[in-house]
C-alpha cells in the first residue's frame, strides 16, 4: 500500500503557487494578463486595475485576481474572461529562482518602473533589470505594453511597440497638475490633445503616477476614459499601502514599503501634506538587509524627522550568508549617516512607549515593512484610544 502510494506521488508533478495561478487563469478565462509591478519606489499599481469598470462584460467581475487589495486575492468569483495578476519578480520558490511572473504567460503588461530591489535574490543592478526585460520580452507582439517613463530608461523597448506614460509632454499619456490632500490626489491625464480631470481617495503622488498607467492601459483596451475616471474616484486603496490606520491626536500609517527606495517616496508624500513631526518605522525586507544594499539607505529618510529600526524580525539565512546580513545596530549606523535622528529600539514596549511619549498633536507615525510588526500597530492605536 505505501509502495503504491509512493508511486501514485511520484507522478504527480509539485507545482509551485505562480504556477498553479498559471494553471487556473489559462483554464478559466481568455489570455489577457495584467501585470501592476511594485519595484518602484512606491506602492503597486495593480489593485486600481483590478477595480476597473465593465466593458462590454469583459472586465466587471474577473473570474481570477491576484494582488494586495483590500479584499485580499480573489479567485472564482467573476464571469468575466480577463484575469488580473500583480508580478512579482520574487523567486518562485527554494528550487526555482525564477521571479514568479515568468510563469503567468502575460498578454498584456503594466510595468511601472525597474528600481533594484530584493538584492538576496538579484546580486546586483543588471540581474535585476535583465528579469524585467526577460518580463517584457513574454508579452507577444500582439499584445499591449504599457511601460512607464522611468520604466522605458532601463528597458530596452525598440524590438515591440510602447504605450509610455508619465510626466513628460512626449508621452502618449500624460500626467499634470498633481495637487495633493490628506484626503486624496486630484490630477489630470492628457491624451490626444484631450485633457481628463482624475481624482482620488488615496495618498501619495505615485499614486496618481500608477493610476495613469491604469488609465492608459485601460484606455487601450477600450474602456470610455468617463467609466475609468468614475472607477478611480471610487476605489478606496489596498492593504498595507499608506494605509491610514488612525487619525485622532496623531495620525497612524502603516505600509509595506520594505526598501529605502519606498520609504522615501512614501515620507516624501507625507511631508508634502503633514506638517507635524513625521516617525517612521522601518523594517527593511531580507534583501535590503544586505551589506551591498547599504548605498540605497542614502538621505532616503530625509523626509522623516525621526527613525526607529525596531527589533528585526529573524530570516532563514543560508551556510556562509550570515556575514552579508546586518542587524538592527548595523542598520542604524548606516542611516544616521545621512539622518541626524535614528534609533534602534529592540524591545517593542519600549518602542510603543517611546511613540506615545514623544509625538504631540498634529504628528504623524508610519510603520515601514513587509513584515507585520508583532502587533505594535495595534497596541499603539489602541492606547491611542484610551480616554
């Protein structure tokens, strides 16, 4: 029985997550694929696709979804035919390090920008960015490339036609007059002498760049620009991104900004709307704890008026890799090298209580990282509650 039971296995192939999304994409809907890539010094771009309006029943409702919205992924449970994926050039997995996306056969691509990220898996910059161009290259010749202006300086994109967005007057798609709140961003897109007036709920001015590349792909694909614009005006933000946890005395932001380059673009925003003391919160993902990753960390704080590295949460580390890693000590002396203010407090009561002793009204707290901070968020919001 246990010989037969082992043979039966052995015939079964084991597939890895990105391979299994494949799997059910290709089976339960048309081959379009959408990519939202996060590797650019801000939040993904992918979820505000996800939420896009209906187009001849096409979109409303896709039967597969994958990405950080709010609602987590969702699988199964739209009729329509088009599927929405957020890449990851992440490995796939222990024995296949692959990035994730080259398993989703993508006929269709948004990619925002290429900024070296996840230095444990890309040794350096041009291991990196060559996953991207192997990323681009799957899209098929028929297929749409939207590929943002930061994104089109490191990818070589003269063999397949582009749709470029970004802030320049040259792009198909271009974004203006960003106006930031703490209640949102009010922007405008102009395409084909047509000027579209946007706004949103969410923060940040990434967040009017990535929206534009959501609109130019949408707008591709043959969605009427007044469904999209009402699309956005509604959509609320995904988890973990400049999620506002609470507002009350001070104001509490948590995200997964979990490289110096997203930190700083996310405190960048914050400072443009809050002028009271900024705190971040900063834990930085396995590859940017890297000893090679240390230049990245370079004035990215500026924006913050104070740092603390909290008690870092511990990483499998393979034979011989342990000396590339540093701790949180190592960490804060590579930060305040270029920031006057940094603290390493390990010890998480003594960190919530350093919070609610030295912020005043008007202050602002964020939490920076991918990983869940054991909890902190919310012992601090709750004390925070206390009458």
């Amino acid at each position: 029985m246990l010989a037969m039971v082992s043979t039966v296995r052995a015939r079964v192939p084991r597939l890895s997550v990105a391979d299994n999304t494949n799997r059910v994409v290709s089976r339960t809907t048309s081959s379009l694929r959408v990519f939202g890539n996060s590797k650019k010094s801000c939040p993904s771009a992918s979820p505000p696709a996800r939420h896009l309006p209906s187009y001849e029943g096409r979109i409303i409702s896709p039967p597969y979804t994958r990405g950080s919205g709010r609602e987590r992924d969702v699988s199964g449970r739209g009729g329509g035919e088009w599927s929405v994926l957020e890449g990851d050039e992440y490995k796939t997995g222990r024995s296949d390090p692959r990035p994730k996306f080259v398993h989703y056969s993508p006929t269709h691509l948004l990619l925002t920008s290429v900024v070296w990220d996840h230095a444990d898996v890309y040794p350096t910059e041009e291991s990196y960015v060559q996953a991207f161009q192997n990323l681009y290259d799957l899209v098929p010749s028929d297929g749409v490339r939207v590929i943002s202006e930061k994104a089109i300086k490191v990818i070589d994109t003269k063999e397949k036609p582009v749709v470029s967005y970004g802030a320049d007057k040259a792009n198909e798609y271009q974004l203006a007059n960003v106006r930031q709140s703490k209640i949102g961003v009010a922007f405008d897109i102009v395409h084909d002498g047509k000027t579209y007036h946007l706004q949103t709920q969410t923060l940040g001015a990434f967040m009017a760049d990535n929206i534009t590349g959501c609109f130019a792909l949408a707008h591709q694909i043959g969605l009427k620009p007044d469904d999209i614009i009402q699309s956005v005006a509604g959509f609320l933000g995904t988890r973990r991104r400049l999620e506002k946890r609470y507002a009350g005395k001070i104001t509490v932001f948590d995200d997964i900004a979990h490289s110096p380059s997203k930190a700083e673009a996310i405190l960048n925003s914050l400072r443009t709307v809050y002028e009271g003391k900024i705190v971040a919160v900063f834990e930085p993902n396995t590859g940017n704890r890297e000893k090679q990753s240390a230049p990245g960390y370079d004035n990215a704080f500026a924006a913050a008026n104070e740092v603390i590295i909290p008690r870092l949460t511990k990483i499998k580390i393979s034979p011989g890799d342990g000396e590339r890693s540093v701790d949180g000590p190592d960490l804060k002396k590579i930060i305040e090298k270029t920031h006057p203010r940094v603290y390493c407090i390990e010890d998480d009561e003594t960190l919530i209580l350093h919070l609610l002793n030295t912020t005043k009204k008007d202050d602002v707290v964020v939490f920076l990282g991918s990983h869940g901070f054991r909890g902190m968020i919310e012992t601090l919001i709750a004390q925070l509650q206390l009458p």
